[in-house]
C-alpha cells in the first residue's frame, strides 16, 4: 500500500504548465524572467564592459531554464517506464509494491530528504560564492550587479541539487525493480524502461555540460567559475546511467555464466560413447548452436538504440566545448 504521508511535491515539475508545450513554455518564462531580474540590477547593460558578470547572467538564466523542463520530461518518462514494468508484477506482489512505491515518489519525496537536499544546495551555493570572491572572479562589493549573481549562483545551485538528487533518488528505485524483474534472457524486452529511463535521464546533465561555455566567454572566466559545476554534473551522470541497469547487468551476467556452465556440461556427457552415435552426434551439434547463441546474450539491458543514442549524446558537451573554443579564437583574431 502506497502513502504520500510525510511526503512534500518537489515543486520543480509544478513550474511546467499542463498545457500543449508546457516544457518550451516554461523553459522560455524562466528564461526571460532570469534574464529580466539581472538586467534591472544592471549586469546586462551595454556598458557593462567584458569585466561584467554578463555571461555569468546568461549561463544562469539558460542553465535553469533547460534543467527545469528537461526535468519535468524524466519525470515523465519515468512514471512511463514504471507503469510499463507493472506488467510484469501481476505475480509478484513484492515487485508491484515497489513499482507503486516508486510511482508515488518520483514527484514527491519525504519532507527531511528534501529539506537535507535544499540545504546542501544552498551550501554548494554559498560555498561557490566564496570561492569566486577569494578567487577575484567575483567582487565582494555588495553592488546590485554582483549581488545578482550570488543569488543566481545559489538559485543554480539548489535547482541542480534537487533536480539531479530526485532523478539518483528515482535511479535507486528502479534498480531495486530491476533487482526482482523476471529475467528472460533470449528476450529482453521487458528491461527496456529501465534502460530508456537511464539513459534518458543523462539528457539533463549532458545538456546542462553543453552550456557551460558560456562561462568561459569574458574577462572573468576561471577554473572556479566552472569547473565545480562541471564536476557536479559529470558524476551524477555518471551515476544516473549505471545505478538503474547495474543490477540488472550482475543477474544477467551470473545467469548466463550458469547457463553456460549447464551447457558445457551438456556437452562434455555427449563425448561419452553410446550405441546410437547418429542421436549423440545430434544432440552434440544442438548443444553446440544453443551455447553459441548463448554467448551472444546480452550482459547489459542496453540495447543498440539505446546504446548509440547514449553515445550520441555524451559526445555533444566536448563538441560544444571545442566549437566555443575554436569561435573565441576566431573572434579574438578579427577583432
């Protein structure tokens, strides 16, 4: 039986209007009203100069409005997948009960999970704008443009921490169903939700990593302004890929080993000599095309869709990077 006692919305998702492209329209109100809030404070004015925090602003104003939609969309898809996985549980009552229980929390977590997820987020925050003040990155004037970007730091911060902490929290709950799904090993399908969600849910960080160039544009760019962002991103995503098919992977691996294992012994009884060698020879040939098909199981519920759609995707932040490498050169050469 499934509760939400004790539970609070994590919000983020609630930004998303139930509406025919409710994500772009989210994502673009966050966006201009970001945008709006820093240039009232005067860090967007045309002579705000290349000292200016002005990259800093839209790096911040993009950043949220990405992670917010791509948010809501895992969510989404992953209510999606659980509802999929369902199917599987119509005789296992301890496998239904912890796709309900993982339905009920992928929007709404208990109340101390997330005010301890706030908290770190408001303390990766804090701890971010001291760094940047003691680096020079950021001046300590309490001046309406820097102070903008302390908050900006901080709001990023906190809607990062509780974006990626729901998405590993939900990650969790999917390799325990993984742990009791029933296993077909000629015949995967019924783990594909878990490998659409796990690769699904890197789109959030890979997307976040594609904009961290902006960072690097201006007089102020450092190895504090961005490198701890892209540390908190890379290993979450790390993370968000492997922990929902890890189980998954270790029974596969240790059920096809055992079939294998069953299968050679089959073989070894079929080079005993018996009367009717036509029967042996036959049985010997069957045993050999079933142990060469199953070594070409699959150890990983990944499949090649799958597969290549995660590499894709994990090969857009370097490009991006390069690309706004190679264009600030360009740039510093012509003018």
């Amino acid at each position: 039986m499934s509760t939400q006692a004790g539970t609070w919305h994590i919000g983020l998702t609630r930004l998303v209007p139930p509406v025919h492209a409710g994500r772009l329209i989210a994502g673009l109100a966050l966006f201009f009203t970001m945008i709006t809030g820093f240039a009232q404070t005067g860090v967007l004015t045309p002579d705000a100069g290349a000292d200016s925090p002005q990259f800093a602003a839209i790096f911040f104003a993009a950043l949220t409005a990405y992670i917010v939609p791509m948010f809501h969309l895992i969510c989404a898809r992953t209510i999606l997948a659980l509802d999929a996985l369902a199917a599987e549980a119509a005789h296992d009552a301890e496998l239904g009960l912890l796709i309900r229980n993982a339905r009920d929390r992928v929007y709404r977590k208990p109340r101390v999970w997330i005010i301890t997820v706030l908290a770190i987020g408001f303390t990766a925050g804090l701890g971010h704008n001291i760094a940047l003040t003691f680096s020079g990155a950021l001046p300590a004037l309490a001046l309406p443009p820097e102070l903008s970007i302390q908050v900006g730091t901080m709001l990023v911060w906190v809607v990062l921490t509780l974006a990626l902490s729901a998405l590993i929290d939900n990650a969790l709950h999917l390799a325990d169903i993984g742990g009791r799904l029933p296993l077909r090993l000629f015949e995967q399908s019924n783990l594909e939700p878990i490998a659409r969600v796990a690769v699904s849910s890197t789109l959030v960080l890979i997307g976040a990593q594609t904009l961290f160039p902006i960072l690097m544009l201006g007089n102020q760019a450092s190895a504090v302004t961005f490198l701890p962002g892209i540390i908190a991103t890379l290993v979450p995503m790390l993370l968000l890929a492997l922990l929902p098919i890890r189980p998954v992977h270790r029974r596969l691996r240790d059920a096809k080993r055992r079939l294998l294992v069953a299968i050679d012994q089959e073989i070894r009884r079929c080079e005993t000599p018996t009367p009717d060698a036509t029967a042996r020879i036959d049985r010997l040939i069957r045993l050999l095309d079933y142990r060469r098909e199953a070594r070409a199981i699959r150890e990983w519920p990944i499949d090649l869709q799958n597969t290549a759609r995660f590499l894709l995707y994990v090969i857009i932040p370097p490009v991006t990077w390069i690309a706004a490498a190679l264009i600030e050169r360009v740039v510093d050469a012509l003018f």
